[in-house]
C-alpha cells in the first residue's frame, strides 16, 4: 500500500494531536452523538495543554459529516498550525483517542493504509465517460468530471432496401463510437500518469467498455478492472453496484497485500533482498533501500512491543539508528533526538517513497513484527542467511 498522503506530515513544527474517533452516525441523531465523542476528547486535550485554535480547527474538521454510511472511523493529524491529516477509516476504534505529543501517533493511520484504495471510477457510453476519483479511503468521492467525444453518429440503422446506405450508416456509427472511445481513452491515460490511481474501476455500456479497454494505453491497461452494473443514465440499482465496487475493491486490497507478502516469503526465504527484526530494518533504511515495510498487524495495536521501543533520529528522514553512537556513526551530530520506533520507522519509510503492508498472523515471519522488502542489495545488506553486524546466530531461524 502507498502512504504518500502522510508526506505532509514531514517536516511539520511540534507539537502533534493525533485523534483516532469512532465518526459512526446511527441514526438522525447521530451528529450529536459524534460531537459528545469529541467533547470528550477535547476535554483531555485541553488537560494535556492543546492550543485552543488547534482544537478549534479539530472540531470544525470532527464535526463536520463524513458522508459515508454505517460504522466507519476517523484519524485526524494536526500540528502546531492545524489539521494536516483528515482520512475515513473504513472501521471504527473500539475507543476513540486523542493524544497531544511531540510526535504524531502513526499506527492509526497505518490501518487507514491498509484499507485504503486510491481508484478511479470511470462510467462509459458510446458518447464519452463520467470519471470519479476517490479520496483515498476508498469511502468517498472527491471529484467527478465529464468527458465527451464530438463524433455524434451513434446509433445504427435497421437494414432496408438501400442495403450499402444501411453499412455505411452502420459503419459511421461503429467510426463515432471507437472515436468517441480514443477521446475518453486520451484522457483517462493522461489523469493516470499525473495522479496515478491505484486501480481503474469501468463500467457501463458493454461495447463502449470493450471499447475503451481496448483503446487505453498498457499503463491503464494494467490498471484496469471491470465492474458490471454501473451506468452513465438514470435507473441503475446503486446498492447492489456499490457492492461490486466494494468487492472489487476488497479483491484489489488481498491480491496487493498477498503479492507483497509472497515477495517478502521468497526474497527471505533465500536470504535474498529481505531482512526482518527492528536493527536489520533500521540499517537497510539508513541506506534507502526499503521497496516495502512488512509489519504484523499486532504491531498496530496499543500496548505492542514496537510501540514502546525508542530509536534515534536526526533533522532528516533517513537519519535513524537504534542509538545515539550509532547514529553519530552515520555522521549525525546535530539534531539528534529518541523518537517511538514506530513513528521513527515510518518517518523513514516516507522519506524514501517505501510502501506498507500489514501481516496477517501466521503469514509470514517477521522478528520483532516488522520486516522488509528492498528495492535492492548488496555484500553489506543485512542477511537471515548468516550472522550480520546487526544479528547473531541466536536471531538465526528457519523461513516458513
């Protein structure tokens, strides 16, 4: 999964609030019962010595309605100027949080990863396309645009008997329609290079479908997911075409997270470009090397062994180390500070475009619940294979 949309949190002045609220809406009450959520929350953070215009700029954001359905939650990143971070999560918390600290709390938002798809919904007809881009979440929808082809010679003619101007309607139609589909197709490549959906949804007449993923260059080609039911035009049943959605969506999610965890199996496996433990991880950081961090999904939790360890960080992302002397050993002597593990790790990992996935239990193996898939490696890279500067043969085991 990607997290290019908590790079903004870099670099930002402390102090953070990181809020994690269940923003469930049971009934016409329920926006009243999101602000009773947060009352309580803001009392807590005014305890801790939150700004006041901070929490002012929380409550705006808390308060105002998801427009998803059902039980969903929320995490919400502001720093000393605001909110930075506002994402649905597809569940809500057992408990709603709030906590004011020098750094922001990431676990939330690790989950909100891991739920999230970043796609781009596009509704065809033989005339051109209606596209919705998603915010992330995969919960909501932030843009929706038309595009429409100028051939308007769309339907065919029943044959009479002027039989070649019967074809030659028909073959002006058939001309409308796939010129029609190469404006769309121009278009939707574009949007995919400059704002790189993670996965293409289509939908809609069944020839302009054909069509369009005909027309597509190979990069949306390789995107591309077709979903049936949806349409252009009225009369479409909207519940059971958002749940396809949802089940493409879901599809997407388990085939991205089983690719990822097969490639961390084998690549470890043959102490190859893998390394697990927190001291293997934290060197092949320092080096930029990380393709994909691999945490078990225990790791996310309150109260886990990552949670509660510290790593050492400098003025830049990749300025980590397990201690001060190892960090003064990379060059660092300035700016030197203890940092959470897990906020160290990700700060990191975002600051070399890495990608996450989270491990479901007995999936792979990962020492101290973290690993990681490398870009590449070399002589000096961390090996399970054999004792490194940074392991023993105690740490040594077998990859199942």
């Amino acid at each position: 999964m990607e997290l290019h949309w908590l790079k903004p949190l870099l670099g930002r002045p402390a102090p953070f609030v990181t809020v994690h609220l269940d923003a469930t809406r049971a009934d016409a009450s329920g926006d009243e019962e999101v602000a009773g959520r947060w009352r309580s929350l803001r009392r807590e953070l005014e305890g801790s010595g939150a700004s006041a215009a901070v929490l002012d700029d929380l409550e705006e954001r808390v308060t105002r309605p998801t427009g998803v359905a059902g039980p969903h939650g929320r995490v919400l990143v502001a720093d000393a100027e605001g909110v930075v971070i506002d994402r649905v999560l597809k569940e809500p918390p057992a408990q709603s949080t709030a906590v004011l600290d020098d750094v922001p709390m990431l676990l939330p938002a690790v989950r909100v990863a891991d739920q999230a798809t970043r796609y781009l919904l596009v509704e065809v007809d033989r005339q051109g396309a209606d596209l919705t881009w998603s915010d992330g979440s995969g919960l909501r929808t932030v843009e929706k645009e038309s595009v429409e082809g100028d051939h308007d010679e769309l339907r065919k003619v029943k044959e009479t008997g002027d039989g070649w101007r019967s074809r030659r309607v028909q073959m002006r139609a058939e001309d409308s329609w796939e010129r029609n589909a190469e404006t769309v197709a121009a278009e939707l490549d574009r949007q995919v290079i400059e704002r790189h959906p993670e996965i293409v949804l289509v939908t809609g007449d069944v020839r302009a479908v054909s069509l369009l993923c005909h027309a597509v260059g190979s990069r949306t080609k390789d995107l591309v997911v077709e979903v049936q039911g949806g349409s252009r035009a009225d009369g479409v049943n909207q519940e059971v075409f958002q749940q396809r959605v949802a089940e493409a969506l879901e599809e997407f999610r388990q085939r991205r997270r089983e690719d990822a965890l097969e490639r961390y199996r084998s690549e470890l496996g043959r102490g190859g470009a893998a390394v697990t433990s927190v001291d293997d991880v934290v060197t092949v950081l320092q080096r930029g090397q990380v393709r994909e961090l691999i945490l078990h999904e225990d790791v996310t939790l309150p109260g886990s062994p990552l949670a509660e360890r510290r790593l050492w960080v400098g003025p830049e992302p990749l300025h980590i180390a397990t201690s001060r002397a190892d960090l003064e050993g990379i060059g660092v002597t300035e700016g030197a500070r203890e940092m959470p593990a897990d906020v160290a790790l990700m700060r990191a990992a975002l600051g070399q475009d890495a990608g996450l996935t989270l491990a479901p239990d007995g999936q792979v193996e990962v020492v101290d619940g973290i690993g990681a898939v490398l870009r590449w490696n070399d002589g000096s890279t961390p090996s399970e294979a054999v004792p490194t500067q940074s392991g023993d043969q105690n740490r040594l085991h077998d990859v199942v």
